[in-house]
C-alpha cells in the first residue's frame, strides 16, 4: 500500500528535490505538484491525499493559512529553511518537520513515521489490509476485502461494499492508484472489480453477489489472466 502525496513549495528547485525523494520511495505514490497554497487548496478537493509534503513561507496564503483552512487534511510534513517554525508546526499535528536541504536518511525516518501513523507498515492479516477515504468530511477505514466493486459517480467514486455504499470525492484513476494491483482491476472505464469477488464472467458481464457488471471487450483476456493468478 502506497500514500498518495503532493507537494506544495513556491519554489521550484525545492519541489523538484522533494519530488525526486518522494519518486524514490517504495511507498509514497507522487500524484501533484503545486507552487501555492491556493492550487494545492483546489486540488485537495478532487484528489484523494493520504500526505502533504508542505512548505511555510509562500505569497498570499502561506503553509499555517492552508492548514487551518482546511476541516479535516491528511497528515502533513512540513518543508522548511526556518526552524523557528518548528514547534508552531507541532501545534498542528503535522507528522513531521523537516529542515531544508533534505537528506535522505531524515526523509525516510519522516515517512516511516507518516505510514505508522496511517496504520499501513505493519498489517501481517491480509483481512485487516484496509485503506482510508474521505466521505462526508470525515475519515473513514475501508477493509478491502469487504469492497465488491467500484463505480464512478461523474466527480465522486461509490464503493460498494459487504456492508454499505460509501460515495468519495474522487477520479477513478486517482482512487485506482490506492488499490492492491493483484487484488483489483478496472474491467470498464465506469468499473473497478475486486476479483476475489468475481462470481462469473462472460464476454459482456461480470457477476458480482448477483449484480452484472459491464465488461469491455479489451478487458476480458486481462480479467481472465487475473483471476487465474488468485
């Protein structure tokens, strides 16, 4: 399982050396860079964001404005030249702090800590592998093992699931990107299935605890090799 993150710095050397440590780390998934505070604001509404990697100092809104801005943000690690910010930084539950220029020794130790705190380093019961979304302002833990399957919803993405339908603000392709590749698949445009769901497939459908679902017609080879590797 993978963070997703961005990265928020009004400079763009500062965002280009985070961005090669965060392209490096096996488990940081880099989806966005924005050069302020009022882009990554925008953004945050339609990208599903498990970690924001957040410089202080930028014209009009700096790091703190976003911040407070924002009713419930994923965790934050601040990027900064200035360690006077340090222990306001702290009164905002960010994650970590980090002091510029990175290192990577510092960076790893921040992130190992970003995926402790999100409960997603140290799962041994694969019942229990579990991924969080936001569904009406609040954080929810999804088992995912208990998703059937995932339908788009224009700017929202519905997941059914054992127990209930829970609606998220989110692309396809950015919510795809959150989910085991060996457990899941994006048999439509419209569709991602869990395959340890899969009742039955012909050349249109997918069966799913009695629900068709539509199959395109390039997807039923790759569905088939799939579900013979389960």
């Amino acid at each position: 399982m993978k963070l997703n993150c961005i990265i928020v710095d009004d400079s763009s050397i500062q965002r280009m050396a985070v961005a090669k440590l965060t392209l490096n780390h096996p488990s940081l998934n880099l989806i966005a860079e924005y050069s302020n505070a009022i882009e990554a604001k925008n953004g945050l509404k339609t990208n599903n964001v498990d970690l924001i990697f957040l410089d202080i100092e930028m014209p009009v809104l700096n790091g703190f404005d976003l911040l407070e801005s924002l009713k419930n943000p994923p965790q934050v690690i601040m990027v900064t030249g200035k360690t006077e910010y340090a222990f306001k930084a702290f009164n905002y539950d960010v994650t970590d702090f980090l002091h510029k220029p990175l290192t990577k020794d510092r960076f790893d130790k921040a992130i190992a800590r970003a995926l402790e705190k999100s409960n997603y380093g140290s799962k041994s019961n694969e019942d229990d592998d579990h991924i969080f979304v936001k569904s009406n302002l609040k954080k929810r833990k999804v088992i995912l093992n208990s998703i059937k399957w995932i339908e788009a919803l224009g700017d929202y993405v519905k997941l059914v699931t054992d127990e209930s339908n829970i609606v998220v603000l989110s692309t396809m392709k950015a919510f795809e990107k959150q989910l085991p590749e060996n457990k899941f698949l994006r048999i439509h445009k419209s569709y991602i299935v869990n395959l340890d769901k899969v009742d039955r497939f012909n050349s249109k459908n997918v069966e799913i605890a009695g629900q068709l679902i539509p199959l395109s017609r390039n997807k039923k080879v790759e569905l088939s090799e799939a579900l013979s590797n389960i």
